[in-house]
C-alpha cells in the first residue's frame, strides 16, 4: 500500500458519546480501581503513625496531648474535607463492589443480555448508598 | 481533522433520457415497469415524495491534493422506501462523484464488505435501513484501521489475527478416498458452534474493541470467535483443543477482553462474542486447575 | 513480474477448491481474486450440495435427475462425473470441519430439494455457501498457499496462433487495486478461471456487484468459445429494490403469490394447477412477469408473497432468516405484511466451454465453476446442484493443470469437426468495435508468439494510462446501465426475436458508447472507478454473447423461452450453443449434446414433475 | 504466527486470581467499612482501639490477607490497565517491574505496620 491515513488514538476518546453502557461501565471500573489502589497507598502510611505511637511519639490534638496514631488519625477525621472525600471514596468503593459483583456474573457467562441494566443498577444503587451512609459519615464533624 | 463543508450537491433526478442509465437501480427499476403503460407515473410520484437522505461522508485520498486532508462530503440522495446506507452511497458514487471509494459486493449481508462507522457506530452498509437513522447521516470507514481511501481500510491486521488462531482442521489434509467415513457430530454440539460459525469476517466487532484500540497484538472478538468454533467442535479430538486453548491463553488471547460488550453489540450477524470469549477463558482456567 | 506453476483467477468454491487440489499435487499456486476469498459470492448460496450419500440413492439416480433436470442439454459424462464425486468431495468438506447440519444420530442431514428423485441435497442451515466458502478457505490457510487478494485480473497472456486449440496460456495481467500497478503473473502449468457468474450483465440480480463475468470475457477474447450463454436462471422470489433472494423455503412452507387483485394467481389463471407457487422456477418466474403485464402486479413492478398465515411460532422457528431479510432490504415486516417479490437473474447455467477436466481448448487456460460450462446443467440448473459442480470440477481443474493423470476426456472443445456451423442473420454486427485489436482501450486481441506476457502487460498499461489520462467522455456507470436495462427489457425471462434484436443494437451502442470511456478518479490507490469500467467492457461481452445465444435458438427448452416456438425442438436444438470470438469477429457455431453415458443414453423426455 | 507460542505467560493464572482475590475483597472490604465507619466510627479511633482489635489472631490475619489481595488485585488491575493501552517491550517489562517492588513494599510495610499494631515488634 502506498500511503494511508493513521486517524490516532484520539478518536477514541473524542467519541465519548457514542460509548455504550459495557464501555461505561469499563471505564468507570478502571477509574475507581485507580483511586482504590491510590488509597490503599496512601492509607497503608497513614497507619503507619501507629510505627511512632509504638514508639512512644505524642502530638497535640485539641489541647490534649495523644500518641502520634490517634492524633493522626483523629486529627484527620477532624477535618471536613477528609468526611467528605470518605464518602467519595465510600461511593467509589461500592461502585467497583457493585460492578465488580457484575462482573464476576458475566465472567461465569451469567445474565449477559442483562449486561447493560445490570450496570445501570449498580450505578443507582452505588447512589443510594452513598446518599444513605452520608450522615453517618458526617457524624460529629466540626464545621 | 477537517470537516470542511462542500456545497450540497444537485440533488434533481434526471430528467434527460439519455441520462436515465444513471439513476439509483431501485428508482429506474420502478420507473421501467411503467414504461408503456403509465410513463409519468413513477416520476410524479417520486417527485410527490421529494425526500432526499443528507449523507455526509468521509473523504480521504493520499495522493489527490485535495483529499490529502479528510474531510466529509455532503451528498443529498433521492430517498426510496428500503433504502439502505450501501444504496445511498451507491448512488451518490454513481451520480455525483465517481471516486467515491468503498468495498461492497453481495448486498446481502453476507460477504462482510461493507461494514462502516454510520453515525457513532459498526453497522453494514448494506443492511442498515436509512429510514432508521437520524440525519445527517454520518459515515465513516471503520475506526481503529488505517484509511487507505475513503471508507476504504486496511485488513490486513484484522486477517493476519484471524489467521494468528490457525483457524483450520487440524486433522490429515487428505484422507484417502476409502477413509472418508463420515465423523459423526451431535446436533446439540452443531447448535453450539452454529452461531460462531456465522461470522463473515467484516471486521466490525474488532473496530468497536477498545481494547483491540490499544493493545495491537490482541486477537481480538472475530479471530476468538473462530478458534471458539473450533474449540467447542467435538469432531476435533480433546489434544487438538488444548493446543488451541494454549494459543488463546497467551497475554494477548482471551485475557484482554475486558467485558465491554462493544463487539457483541454491533455484531451485523448477532453472534454473542462477549460470551464466546468468557466461555474460553473458563475452559482456559478449567485446563490448567487440573495440573494443580 | 510474478511466477507460480498454477494461478487460479477468483477465490470463491471453485477457485479455492482448484487451488488446494493444485497444492496437492504438488504445484506451486497461488490464488489471484479481486476480493478477499471470503468476500466471494459462492457465500451467498443458501441451499445445498447434492450428493448421493445414502443407502438406497445412487448416484447414477443424482445423474438421471440432473438429465432430465437440464432439459437434456447436458452432457453425460460431465453429468456422471459430477454425480460420482459429489459424495467423496462433499465428504471430504466434513472432514476438513464444514458445519452440516445433523441428523439425531450424529449423521450429516439430506433434505429433499426440487427435481431430486430422492433426499439428497446436504446443507448446512440456509448458509451451506458460506460454511463451504469459509472451510475451504481454512484449508487454504493451513496450507500456505499464496493469495493475491484485491488483485483484479485484467486479462490472459495467450499466444496468437490462428487457430484458437493451437494457443497456450502463458499467464495473467492483473492490477493491484490498492496501489494501481499492473503486473505479469507467469503460470508455468496453467491458468484456471474460477471467475463466477456474469448477473451484473441484468439490471435485477441475486449476484453480487462483483459478479461481472471478467472470466468469460477474458477466455472469450483468448479464443475460448463461450457455450450455451442463453440458458440464464431466473429466479422467481427476489426483492423488487435490490435483488436479494428470498429463498424456495418460504413458498416450501406454505407462502402464498398474490397479485395486486389479491387473487392467488397461480391457480386462478391456472399457471400452475397442480403445484401452485411449488411449480418449477421458471414456470412462476413467467407467471409472475405476466401478471404484471397483464396490470395485476403491485405498483406495476411485482407481486406479493404472503407467508403471515403461517403465524409467528411457524416463521420464527423455520424462517427467521427470511424476515430479517425484509426487514434489513426492503424495509418490509413479513409478520404485519406480505412481502414484494419479482423474478430476478440467478445463475448462468452457461460458460467457458470446458471438458471434464476444466480445460478449454487453449493449452494451459482452466474454468470452473459458475463461469465454465462443462456441462452439468445444460438448460436448466437443479437446485443444489451448484455447490457440487464447485467441488468437483474445481478439484478436477487443479489436479488436471497441477499435471495429475485424469484420463482422456470425451467431450470436446473448441472449433472442430464436430461442430455445425450458423447461418442465422444478424441485426448488427457483433464484437470488436473500430476493430484494431492492438487498441488497448477497444478489443484487445491477443499477443504475439513469444513473450505473450511481457507483450499483454504493456498492453494493460498502456489500457490503464489511456483510460486515466481521458479526461472526460461517457462514465462508465451509464454505459453499464444501459447495458442492464437492455438486457433486463429484452433478454429476461421472455424473449422474442425483436426483443434481442433490440439488446443486440443497443449492445452495439455501449460498444461504440465503451469507445469514449473515461475514468474520472484520477488516484492509483483503490480505483474502483477503473475497476469498474474494465468490468463494464467484459459485461458488454458477456451481454453479447447471451443475446446472440438467445436470437439464434428458436426454441422452449429449461430456462431459455421463445415466443416464436414455445416448444422444446429436440429434432433440431439437442445440441450446444458455442460463441467463439475469432479476432472480434464472433462466430456461433454449434456442437451436438453427449447424451450417452458410461452404460446407458439419457433419452430424452418430457420434463414434467 | 510462531512468535505468538514463545510468549506464554500465566494470563490465565493472573487472571484468575484477579476473580478470586475480587470475591474475598467483596466481603472484606465491606466487613472493613461496616466495623470501621458504622460500628466503631473512624473519628473515634485510638491507638488502643486498633491495638485491642489487633489482639485477635483472626482479625490479625484477616487484616494481612486483606492487604496482600488488596495489593495483588490493585496492581494486577493498574498492570493490565496499561497492558490493554498497548504498554509492550522494554516500558512493560519495567511497568512490571515498579510495580512488583511498590506491591511487595507496600504489603512489608503494611506488615509491619500491623505486627506493631499487635504489639509483636
């Protein structure tokens, strides 16, 4: 052949909007799957203050003075922006469940006409969910 | 890309009658019937109707200047009742622009031809009824292959992946003519491999693949299809299928398949490929559990 | 410049079949298509192979039925040949893992098929040509051999003896349709055109766009002479817009012909008293055409084939494939509505004049399949008989070219003693418009003595500039229609004398018209503009040759009908209809039917069912 | 054609134990949540809370079981992530490479971590 037109990766993702619910719901696994293996780094050394508190480390958390474990981690919860992003990590974590449960299904050939609903499923009941656990994740915080 | 515009083109049936050659078939074949008896008839009806189809179409030459930059061409085409994407771009070729370039042949849906990108999906050309599509009437070659020109695209990756799966009996060529007692097969094991035989290789299914996209050494939904087919038929003996389960186990085989169901779904000849491949992966996982 | 022992032109049946017998027996081939091999058009067939498998059938019974069945213009040994392979090679297909349908105890299904004396038509759903398509090329695959797919073949390199049995074949010219260069391919042993039908030459046809006749034509310029070419299928239940076949099937299950009167005209103006819609193809494809005629036919173009009474649960289970087709062709739903149907071209019983073995009388040049004509189906083709004659002399070619031993054949070809000459006057004269055979743009003739390759290359080069570099004159898609519509209007299924002489004049004119061709698309890259107008110069060949056939055979025989003598004339027409090309000057001359067998002569007999 | 044999991995295994470790982290991770932010709320946590549910061996495992799967499942999941965009040669072979050592860090770690937590080191 002589010549020919490469049109790119790109495309790809410029069709966006012709994406179908299994391509959706790929996608959204991946990203949560991301966040997930983020956070359990991130999680990992946040816990690893408990090294220090073994250690006999204090800190000063609200004019008391605790070990470095607590403090940090109380320290966190404390803060509005980390209530808020658990519940964004509550909803991803339940969404990768929901559709990894999905998955699972159709990795043993089960309901795969049902593919598409069963996403749409997962996505509404990852909603419920999280709008259900909000106030308990919220509980106590100061504003 | 580009999406330069061109002025619609003419869309009037010719009235000329030395120009009555070049009319959409399906038009002039109705038109004939009419001749002798009722000559104006067909043409006042076409008339009454006026509809036309907006097409517009992706262009791409590398060698003519002003196709080197895609760019979609609009087309109007005289809308008849059955009309599909094939026959509008048949006509369009035929009475507006005779470098207008696509593969087509049997118009039946069964050479594999003619599958293109018509608005934001896989579908054949020659089966997709326009009537059923918003307009304008969007069609481009398939995404993820090279353009050669126009909706013209470059095969060859999608054949040496069918190829990859050695998709062939794998018993004596030629057993001599006093061997060739027939192998008995099941009508159930027939019912099983029936859908997976029905692939005509257009090449939709690995298009619409994201993964295919991506990962070029990926075999892609046609080629797994076929080794299925081969796979689950039992005339094939147990050593023949583990051999072939061995070549769809590798890193680039049935592993790569990440359930979108894309290629199920723009699949012209309904063939559950999603669920072809998830069967072999657990037949994959099923024959090496027993070397546990 | 390529070279193989053994080309094969066209990778549909035939071809492939041709190419693996060829490999094995040792030759080095290659296949030579215009479309992948999956793309060709024998995966459109949907009926079956007959083959007489079963205790109980015979195959000197497949032999008779098909006898009969051509309304005795087939001759024996080609029709035994065929008869006494289809049951190896067909079984040879099951073993190389073609999906036939299966009966409860694990053995290959036969269903009963029109004009069969007994259930012997194997298959394998409705889709028997693809899985025979799609097994064969696997086994093409697993061997290696070499396909030049997307290479159009644009003519022979025949030396240019006088004497058409004198040339040999040296090898082909073809062009590679994505880059546009045109190259030699040498064939040290032989040539063999698996090139398919020619239903492109009709404007209403089941073929594919693809089926042009570029075999026929191309074998009829070299010198081969072009055989019963008249006796042209047409079925009677395609869809009116584009041709699409709806398969026997639906009337074998009950459908019913209405007309626009919603009368079922099949009984009430007593076409067909006893069978009805089951009558032969040709009995409802006239029916059908006369009811239209006469004003009863919808929107004055076709009829109604009804099958909504059989209910859903019934259409469902045997016939979905018939709805989807509707519903995709003719946007039409086959459960709320009856469905358009017209008669529409199918297959060309005639061909290529070959001998059992595929050869033609040019040394090193084979056919097979839909573009020879051995022949099998003499005036009328057999349902399920097209897949066999595929397989069988496909397999015969290849062995015969790659240099297997195949005995002596005893039918002839070529221009010879045997052959009678005809004297029947003509409207105008045929072939090679401003006959200089050296015109590469006008009727190429064939080369000289030696480097008959090296000369046909030049003279393919030279056609492809000269069509490139005119910029303008006549496209070649109005010629092409014009073509189709003559032939659709005066050669179909009813024919008279002043009808043909009409398709002959305007033959003439596409002729004269072809002379001032141009090719708009200036790119090398995937022509299909140029493409097609060396396809549409090969049509208007083949067009010729039918009409000619059909002017000078003033009789009824299967397919081929004439006003002028609605009888089957056995004392003067049981014999071969041969169209050679000598030079652009066609000749019809005409060559007695062989209608003794191995151990018994096939009397002639009404062919009534 | 023959290229394709040389490359055999254990996809299958890979992929199998994705499934696997997928279904234990369902119920884990949702035993996790519940424990952490329903029955014991995490604002409340101490360092002798975690310690004293520590104590259980049971717990202790569970907990190191978890985060081995955890890691296994999250990077085999971001490898074959990469895998499908089409990472191959030398860049996958060091992709790989990164992150086997980040796993195997992060479970030594993460073990360490939960020996303290148990009062062991």
């Amino acid at each position: 052949m002589s010549q020919s037109y490469n049109r790119g990766l790109i495309e790809d993702f410029s069709r966006w909007k012709e994406f179908s619910a299994g391509m959706w719901a790929w996608i959204f696994h991946k990203f949560t799957g991301w966040m997930l293996i983020g956070y359990l780094f991130t999680h990992i050394a946040v816990l690893s203050s408990a090294i220090a508190a073994a250690d006999g480390q204090t800190m000063m958390l609200a004019g008391e003075e605790v070990n470095a474990y607590t403090g940090t981690l109380q320290g966190l919860e404390s803060l509005f922006i980390v209530r808020v992003l658990e519940v964004g990590l509550l909803a991803v974590a339940v969404f990768h469940i929901l559709n990894g449960i999905r998955l699972l299904m159709v990795d043993l050939g089960v309901g795969l006409t049902a593919q598409d609903k069963s996403f749409y499923a997962s996505l509404v009941l990852t909603g419920i969910i999280t709008v259900a656990s909000v106030p308990t994740f919220m509980a106590g915080v100061g504003l | 890309m580009s999406t330069q515009q061109q002025e619609p083109e003419s869309q009037e049936s010719p009235q000329d009658p030395e120009m009555k050659g070049a009319e959409s078939p399906q038009q002039r074949r109705l038109k004939e019937k009419q001749e002798g008896m009722v000559d104006e008839h067909a043409e006042d009806e076409a008339e009454a109707a006026g509809e036309t189809v907006h097409i517009k179409v992706f262009r791409y030459d590398p060698e003519v200047a002003d196709k080197q930059e895609p760019r979609f061409d609009d087309f109007h085409v005289p809308f008849e009742k059955g009309m599909t994407v094939l026959d509008a771009v048949m006509y369009a070729r035929d009475e507006f622009d005779s470098s207008l370039t696509f593969r087509h042949s049997c118009r039946q849906a069964v050479c594999g031809s003619d599958a293109f990108f018509v608005n934001g999906s896989q579908m054949l050309g020659c089966k997709t009824q326009l009537s059923e599509l918003e307009q304008p009437v969007r069609i481009e070659p398939l995404p993820h292959q090279e353009v050669v020109k126009d909706l013209v695209v470059d095969m060859d990756h999608f054949y040496d992946q069918m190829h990859a799966v050695e998709p062939y009996f794998q018993d004596e060529d030629t057993p001599a003519a006093s061997d060739l007692e027939e192998q008995r097969q099941t009508p159930e094991n027939r019912e099983k491999i029936k859908m997976s035989s029905r692939c005509i290789w257009c090449g939709a299914c690995m298009s619409s693949c994201n993964i295919a996209a991506g990962d070029n050494e990926y075999l892609g939904p046609a080629a797994i299809n076929k080794a299925y087919k081969f796979a689950m038929d039992d005339r094939e003996s147990e050593e023949i299928k583990e051999h072939r389960l061995r070549i769809l186990e590798q890193e680039h085989g049935v592993w790569r398949c990440q359930t979108q169901f894309s290629c199920t779904e723009v699949c012209p000849k309904d063939i559950p490929l999603t669920e072809h491949i998830q069967e072999l992966k657990r037949e994959a996982v099923k024959k090496n559990l027993k070397f546990w | 410049m390529y070279e193989h022992d053994v080309l094969v032109v066209g990778a549909g049946g035939a071809g492939l079949r041709a190419a693996i017998a060829a490999h094995e027996a040792g030759a080095d081939t290659a296949i030579v298509s215009k479309l992948h091999p999956v793309r060709s058009h024998t995966g459109a067939a949907e009926g079956g192979i007959n083959a007489a498998l079963q205790e109980g059938d015979d195959w000197e019974l497949h032999a008779y039925d098909t006898m009969k069945g051509s309304d005795y213009l087939a001759d024996a040994p080609a029709v035994e040949t065929l008869a006494q392979d289809a049951p190896e090679d067909t079984m040879r297909l099951e073993h190389w893992g073609m999906p036939f349908s299966r009966e409860e105890d694990g053995r290959v299904s036969q269903r009963p098929f029109g004009g069969l004396s007994y259930p012997r038509t194997t298959y394998a759903g409705a889709e028997t040509g693809h899985h025979l398509l799609h097994t064969m090329y696997e086994q093409v695959v697993k061997r290696g051999i070499q396909v030049y797919d997307e290479w159009y073949v644009m003519n022979l390199a025949t030396t240019d003896e006088a004497d058409p049995n004198d040339r040999q074949c040296e090898g082909i010219v073809a062009y590679d349709v994505q880059t546009g260069k045109v190259e030699g391919f040498k064939a040290n042993q032989g040539v063999i055109l698996a090139t398919g039908g020619p239903g492109q030459a009709f404007d209403h046809t089941t073929n594919a766009v693809s089926c042009t006749g570029d075999g026929h034509a191309m074998a009829y310029r070299a010198g081969a002479p072009l055989e019963d070419m008249e006796f042209i299928q047409f079925h009677p239940t395609s869809l009116p817009s584009t041709g699409v076949l709806i398969s026997e099937g639906v009337r074998g299950e009950g459908g019913i012909l209405y007309n626009n009167d919603g009368e079922r005209f099949m009984f009430e103006y007593g076409y067909a008293n006893n069978s009805g819609e089951l009558a032969s193809r040709d009995v409802v494809a006239r029916a059908e055409l006369d009811e239209v005629a006469e004003g009863r036919g919808v929107e004055d173009e076709y009829v109604h084939l009804d099958m909504r009474h059989l209910g859903e649960d019934r259409i469902l289970d045997r016939l979905e494939n018939i709805l989807h087709l509707a519903e995709d062709f003719e946007g039409v739903d086959g459960l709320v509505e009856p469905m358009p149907v017209k008669p529409g071209q199918h297959y060309a019983m005639g061909g290529i004049e070959v001998d059992e073995n595929g050869q033609t009388c040019i040394d090193g040049l084979y056919a097979a399949g839909e573009c020879a004509c051995v022949s099998v189906h003499g005036g009328n083709r057999l349902g399920g008989n097209a897949l066999p004659e595929l397989i069988v002399f496909g397999k015969r070619a290849g062995a015969h070219a790659a240099g297997d031993d195949l005995g002596e054949p005893e039918i002839r070809t070529g221009y010879g003693d045997d052959v009678e000459d005809d004297d029947t006057e003509l409207p105008v004269a045929p072939g090679a418009s401003g006959l200089d055979s050296a015109d590469a743009v006008a009727d190429g003739g064939v080369a000289a003595e030696t480097g008959a390759l090296e000369q046909a290359v030049e003279r393919e080069r030279a056609r492809v500039d000269r069509l490139m570099d005119k910029d303008s004159g006549v496209q070649h898609a109005e010629i092409r229609a014009k073509l189709q519509n003559a032939m659709t209007d005066y050669v179909n299924v009813f024919r008279n004398e002043e009808g043909i002489e009409k398709a002959l004049e305007i033959i003439r004119e596409c002729r004269e018209e072809y002379q001032d061709v141009y090719v708009d698309d200036p790119s090398t890259t995937f022509n299909t503009d140029l493409q097609q107008t060396i396809e549409t110069r090969n049509l208007i060949d083949v067009a010729e040759t039918i009409a000619l056939g059909a002017l000078v055979r003033n009789e009824f025989r299967g397919a081929h009908w004439r006003q002028e003598n609605q009888v089957r004339d056995d004392e003067n027409w049981l014999k071969h209809t041969l169209v050679s090309w000598d030079d652009g000057e066609p000749s019809i001359f005409y060559r007695p039917v062989i209608l003794e067998g191995e151990e018994k002569t096939y009397e002639p007999k009404v062919r009534s069912y | 054609m023959a290229e394709r044999y040389s490359s055999f991995t254990t996809g299958g295994t890979a992929w199998f134990l994705q499934r696997v470790t997928a279904a234990f982290l369902i119920v884990v991770l949702a035993f996790h949540f519940f424990l952490l932010h329903f029955v014991n709320h995490a604002s409340e946590i101490t360092f002798a809370g975690t310690q004293a549910r520590m104590e259980n061996i049971g717990y202790f495992l569970t907990m190191v079981l978890f985060l081995i799967a955890g890691a296994f499942h999250g990077v085999n999941g971001v490898y074959n992530a990469l895998v499908n965009q089409g990472l191959s040669g030398t860049p996958k072979k060091v992709v790989l490479a990164v992150l086997v050592i980040a796993a195997g860090l992060l479970i030594v770690q993460g073990v360490w971590v939960a020996l303290v937590m148990r009062g062991m080191i």
